[in-house]
C-alpha cells in the first residue's frame, strides 16, 4: 500500500514555519504530519489567535487525528505554536489533543542524554546537550537588556531590533519544549542515518534522516562559516565591502560620523567619542553572542527527505552549511538529492540554508515551465533578520531571484495575511 496523492499545506505564519502534509490512501483514509509549528512575528494585519486558528484548521483537516509531529529544532519560530496555556486552550493544546502516534527532534533534544556525560561517544555530545541548555539563559538576558534600552541612545534602534528579535528566537519556549517531550505515543530523537520511524506509520514512503550528523559524525557542527563565496548567497564585492563596514577598508573612516555626539554631554569634550564608542561596543558585542547561538541551534535541525513512488520531498528546516556539509559528503544522499521535487527553503530564504552546491545538485530545476519543474516553498517575512546593506537579509534577494526564475516558487510573502494557507497537490504514480 501507498499513498495516491499527497497535499502539502503552507500556512501563513509570518516568520516562522509550519506545514501539514496530509497522504491520501484512498479508502484506507489520510495520515498526516505536521511539519514545524511556530512563528516569531505573524503578518501585519493577521489576527492575534492566528496560532490557535492554524491549530484548530489543523484538528479539522486531519478529522482529529496526526499520525506524526515533527520539530526540526527549538527556535521560537519553528515550536512556538506548541506552547499550551494554563485554561488547556492554547495552540498547544489543540495539537496536543490530536493524539500523534510519533513526534520527532533532533538527537539534541533527547532527555536522556546527560549534559554532564563524562566519557564515552556520549562525552562531546553531552558538553553540546549542556551549552545548549545554558544558550537560553544568554538570550533571555540579551533579551532583556535590548528591551530595557527602548527609548534611550545607548545603542542604534535598528541594532536594539535585531538583537530583541534574535534573543525572543532563542529562549527556550519551556512549555512547548516541555510539550513536546511528553505529547504522542512514541517520540524519537534523530540523527543523520538513523531510523525515522515515519515508515512504519506511512506505508510506501521512505523517510531519510540527512541531518543533524552527531558531533561524533562531524565536528564541523560545533563552528559556523560568517562567509563562504562558493556557498552563500552573497554578491562577490560583498567581501570588500564588509571590510569597510567593519572599519577595515581602505577608505573606511575612523572616527565615523554615526560615532560623534550631537549633543553636548558634561563630560571633557576630547571624551566624547570614546564613550559613544563603548556603548557601540557594548550592542555589538551583544549581537555577536546572539548571532552565534542563532547558527549554532539552526545546525541542530532535522533534515528529512521524503520518498513515495516518483516524488521527493525535502524538508531541512533551518539547517546551515556545516549540518548540510556531512550530508553532501555521502555520495549515496548526493544521489537522493538530485531527484528532489519538493524544496522547503531552509530558513526563511538566508544566504546559507541553502548552500550552492545543494542548488545545483536538483536535476529538476528549470528556467522554463515543464510539468516535472522542482516546486520550492518558502515561509518568510522580510525585514525582521539580517539587513539589506550587509547583504544578510532574509530573504536574500539573490536566493529569491534564483527560486523564482527556476523553480515554481510558493513564498508565504505573497500570500495576503487574511489568507490562512495555500496547497500544493502531488499526485504519485
């Protein structure tokens, strides 16, 4: 037995991911998996309940049964629609209710794994287990101080933003983390080979678990590239370009004009911009911690790639180019890959979720309409991460341009707020 269709929902979240796929087994019914469930900013205009409303489409659409729950990782954006409320009517709750015969994490979200472990293959992994249970703390205090600097000129408003807007992102949801550790009736913890599961519950699809390799598969995990020309989506002068805007370019100014007070403190004049300088500092120090937990968490996220029948389907969350690396090592997953008909954009359309060397791994990728043409789909918001003038925007105008001009790209930026989802249909031979 096998599915005769499969209908891919994209719900309009804003910032944040979240999609039900439901297989169509014909007189034997449909199972569903729901795909991430989170946002950090929902679209202007969108209602305040819209988690509960994405919750309550959901129970709807799957007759109050999931088959399966996947959190590809423990951002806000991705697990926030988890969260349950004290009167039980929350998102949560609602998902919680439907029962899922299997929720699947990544192999860092495991309980049982000591983040004190002291030996063993365990060793390294649980010192990754503790750092990224103390990350949270970090950014909550981040958080806090960015939030407490509302208002003043201690440091510029777009940076205050970014790091309110990182430091949300990375707290650590405790009551969707803590739903999802006890919800449905098995729960796995998946690393890159493993055993999904998902076979047993969805008969004639194969689930391949890429993503997140161990630290003891890879290393590479544990440090993140700031650039990579061959993989990243910058522009080719953004190098030089990045050197003047951290004041290492030729023609950089020292003393640059954003760095003077305007206005006339009771300190020595010859002090003025020493000061300013600091408290620059001290918000650029802020961002750098922030930034860094931001990548370290996106290289623990699921990457799953779905087979049935003629079609792929691939769903890598947020992953970045070190979770990715040891996959497009393995000539065996190279060869999955380029059979994709389905690409989940990795995070929200960022300049290195979805490396080069992926892109051109799709064989189905084309300028010019044909039936087999690879859909792509992408849940973003513009203007809440990264920034045009770094070239770190997300989405990356440069990704965007190439998803547009050679696959059929669903991009939840099109969709008006009033809209709730939007389908993608793929009947399997």
């Amino acid at each position: 037995m096998r599915p005769a269709s499969l209908i891919v929902r994209t719900y309009q979240v804003g910032f944040g991911d979240c999609f039900l796929l439901s297989f169509d087994y014909g007189g034997d019914g449909s199972r569903h998996v729901l795909m991430d469930f989170g946002s950090t900013s929902l679209p202007h205009g969108a209602p305040k309940d819209r988690m509960v409303e994405v919750a309550r489409d959901v129970a709807e659409r799957c007759g109050g049964k999931l088959t399966a729950v996947v959190a590809t990782h423990r951002h806000k954006d991705h697990i926030s629609g988890f969260a349950t409320t004290s009167r039980g009517d929350g998102s949560g709750d609602i998902i919680r209710a439907l029962d899922p015969d299997l929720v699947l994490q990544p192999w860092t979200e495991d309980p049982r794994l000591a983040p004190d472990a002291t030996g063993g293959p365990a060793h390294a992994e649980g010192r990754r287990i503790a750092a990224l249970a103390s990350m949270h703390a970090v950014a909550g205090q981040v958080l806090r101080d960015a939030q407490a600097l509302a208002g003043t000129t201690e440091i510029p408003r777009a940076m205050r933003e970014e790091l309110e807007f990182l430091g949300d992102d990375n707290i650590s949801n405790r009551s969707a983390v803590e739903n999802l550790m006890t919800m449905g009736a098995e729960r796995r913890y998946l690393n890159t080979g493993v055993s999904s599961g998902l076979d047993e519950l969805l008969p004639g699809v194969e689930t391949v678990v890429l993503g997140p390799p161990t630290v003891d598969q890879t290393s590479t995990v544990l440090k993140q590239r700031s650039s990579d020309e061959n993989e990243f989506w910058h522009l080719r002068k953004l190098a030089a370009e990045g050197e003047a805007e951290e004041g290492r370019g030729k023609d950089a100014s020292l003393f640059a004009a954003d760095y003077v007070l305007k206005r006339a403190p009771p300190y020595p004049e010859d002090t003025r911009w020493l000061i300013d300088k600091a408290r620059q500092m001290r918000g650029q120090q802020m961002l750098r911690i922030v930034r860094a937990l931001d990548k370290s968490m996106n290289n623990t996220s699921l990457i799953l790639l779905m087979k049935v029948g003629d079609k792929s389907l691939l769903f890598p969350g947020d992953a970045q180019i070190e979770n990715w690396a040891y996959a497009l090592a393995q000539p065996e997953y190279r060869a999955l890959l380029e059979n994709v008909d389905l690409y989940k954009v990795g995070h929200h359309g960022s300049l290195n979720a979805t490396p080069k060397s992926l892109w051109a791994l799709f064989a189905k990728r084309s300028s010019t309409p044909r039936p087999d043409r690879l859909k792509s789909v992408m849940s973003t918001m513009p203007g809440k991460h990264g920034a045009a003038e770094r070239k770190t925007e997300v989405p990356r105008a440069t990704l965007t341009a190439e998803l547009r001009r050679d696959s059929d790209l669903l991009s939840t930026h099109d969709m008006p707020a009033s809209e709730l989802y939007r389908d993608i249909v793929f009947p399997f031979r």
